[in-house]
C-alpha cells in the first residue's frame, strides 16, 4: 500500500474556484483503485491544499494521474494552480483511526420490587 500526497497551491484570489473545480477529481482516486482519500484545504491563506490518497501500487495511482478524465479536469482548470506539481510517495507502514462511538439504547428502568402484603 502507498500513500500519495500532492500539495496544491492555488493562484490568488482563484482557491474557491479551485477547491470547487478538484472535489471531484481527487474523489475520482476511488474509481482507480484507491481505498481512501481526503483534500485538505489550509485555514490560514486558504490557498494551500493537499490531497492525500491510498493506492494499491504506484502503477495505480498513475493509471488515475494520466486517465484522460483526470488529465482534461487539470487542464480546464489551469490558472487556478501553480505548477509544477510533484505527488510524493511513501510506503504505509502503519496507520489508525479512532472507533466512531457506537450509540446505545437506554436501559430499561428496573421494574420496581413488588410490595409484600401486610
């Protein structure tokens, strides 16, 4: 399992256009062979992104960065983000995630003791 991460800058004043325009494309890494993905957008500056995915195998992740699909999206939105754009790889070699809390139903209240008669 490799993890791809790629960090985009966009242009000034064109990172709305861009995160709005790239949702998709980084979402599309499923339909490749990804088993997750996320794109992160930086609170300060808000020009920063980083789109991080798990792939299978490098060949992958390529077969995603060089579909014709993927390639026209980078090309329509040219301008938005600076160039060049250089994904890095790195093996996994371990990862987590904390366990989404588990909602229960309430107890039942205890049925009151019966009163013994007098």
């Amino acid at each position: 399992m490799i993890a791809v991460h790629i960090k985009w800058v966009a242009n000034p004043f064109r990172g709305d256009k861009f995160a709005a325009g790239w949702a998709p494309a980084a979402e599309a890494v499923l339909d490749f062979g990804a088993t997750e993905w996320a794109f992160y957008r930086a609170l300060d500056g808000r020009l920063d992104f980083l789109q991080i995915a798990l792939f299978p195998s490098k060949a992958h992740f390529e077969r995603y960065w060089y579909s014709d699909r993927i390639a026209e999206i980078r090309a329509e939105l040219l301008g938005t983000y600076q160039v060049p754009l250089l994904p890095a790889f790195f093996e996994v070699t371990g990862s987590g995630r904390e366990a989404e809390p588990v909602e229960h139903a309430p107890e039942p209240e205890p049925s009151p003791a019966p009163v013994a008669p007098s």
